[in-house]
C-alpha cells in the first residue's frame, strides 16, 4: 500500500544539524512531490519546504531560508530533510507529506520523527 | 498573528452537528485557492479530511462535510461520534509568503 516512513528519533545538541529520512513505498516516487511540516509541542503545523520528486527542485519556507536542505535519492524512493544550526526552538515533530498528483493537498503523511534540541 | 485563523474549540454531543470556520485573507483563500483540512488525532500523524475545499478523499465518512465562500471556508461534522474527538487544521497557500499556511487548530471534544 501507499506509504511513507520516516527515520527515527533524533537528540542533537545546539548548533548541531539533523537529517531526517522519509522512504516512500507502493507509488511513483518521481511522479509526486514532498513536503515537509513540523509540529512543536503544543503548537500548529508548519509548513517548512517541498522538493518535485521528478525534477528535484525545491521551495523553502521563508522562516527556514539558509538553515534548511531538502534532498531526495530516487534510487530508494527516498527524501531527505536537513536543518542545520539547530537551537531549542526547533524541537519538534517533523513529518514529510506527499502531494496529491491532482491537487495540492498533502494525501500521505509520515508517522513523523522527534527532534529534541537540547544541551 | 495568524494568517488563518479557526476558533480554538468547539465542542457537541454525540449526534449533533458542530461547524469549523476558517478566515483567511485576500492572499491565500480570498485569492482562490484550495482550502485543505486535515484530522488530527491525539498523539499521531495528521490525515487528510477533505481537499479541493469540498472533496472526500477515499474512506473518509461523508459526515464531514467542507465549503468555501469568499476568503473563508468551513467543515461540518455531522452525527458527530467519540472517535471525532481530534484537532482539525485547515491549509491553503499564500501568496505574500509564497508558501502553504495551516491554520492554529480545533480541538473537536464529544461532550
């Protein structure tokens, strides 16, 4: 079936950097594009980038503009979301999202990954 | 300050029907795009409920109901259930921010 999965949880220290894997499985993985959305404790969703599964291209979010990377490994129907000079702020749950191919909404999610920031 | 704005609870007994506002402005819903709405439930992923501002997708009970009107859209739950109980997000684009925007959440409690 349709699914993404994500890589698991990650402590990291500040200014360090995570790298946070999603594996798509049961479609295209060039045929659609993923996004990433974070999710603080308490808080609402937030919208942080997407890449095209086919081409590669990407769009960030303002607010994480020079601090984020997103990548994708067609080889493993694979994408990957990377922040660096992480501060406590950005602990959060981070979730990758497929696009839907006829609209914009986000139909897969992951089961999302815990990022602690924290000394 | 919130580019979409939802109320941040409301609340119903089992059968009733609760309605779900989401404002927003002339650069995202206003603007003519798609509002998205997603459930969810404690301690998991968000689903998605409803795209295209009024479409079901696959499995989804058409209990849940949404609409869109000028720079505002809306979800209805009807005969509402315990399993109901969830935080709704709506989402759209925004084109001052050139990015998707979700709105703050509702929390849905059965009373």
């Amino acid at each position: 079936q349709v699914q993404v999965v994500q890589s698991g949880a990650e402590v990291k220290k500040p200014g360090a950097s995570v790298k946070v894997s999603c594996k798509a499985s049961g479609y295209t993985f060039t045929s659609y594009a993923m996004h990433w959305v974070r999710q603080a404790p308490g808080q609402r969703l937030e919208w942080m980038g997407w890449i095209n599964g086919g081409n590669g291209n990407t769009k960030y979010s303002q607010k994480f503009q020079g601090r984020i990377r997103i990548t994708r490994e067609t080889s493993a129907s694979t994408a990957y979301m990377e922040l660096s000079s992480l501060r406590s702020e950005d602990t959060a749950v981070y979730y990758c999202a497929r696009e839907a191919g006829s609209n914009d909404a986000f139909d897969m999610w992951g089961q999302g990954t815990m990022v602690t920031v924290s000394s | 300050q919130s580019v979409l704005t939802q109320p941040p609870s409301v609340s119903g007994a089992p059968g009733q029907r609760v309605t779900i506002s989401c404002t927003g402005s002339s650069s995202n819903i206003g603007a003519g795009y798609d509002v998205h709405w997603h459930q969810q439930l404690p301690g998991t992923a968000p689903k998605l409920l409803i795209f295209g501002n009024n479409n079901r997708p696959s499995g989804v009970p058409d209990r849940f109901s949404g609409s869109k009107s000028g720079s505002s859209a809306s979800l209805a739950i009807s005969g509402l259930q315990a399993e109901d109980e969830a935080d709704y997000y709506c989402q759209s684009y925004d084109t001052s921010l050139s990015g998707y925007v979700f709105g703050p959440g509702t929390k849905v409690t059965v009373l």
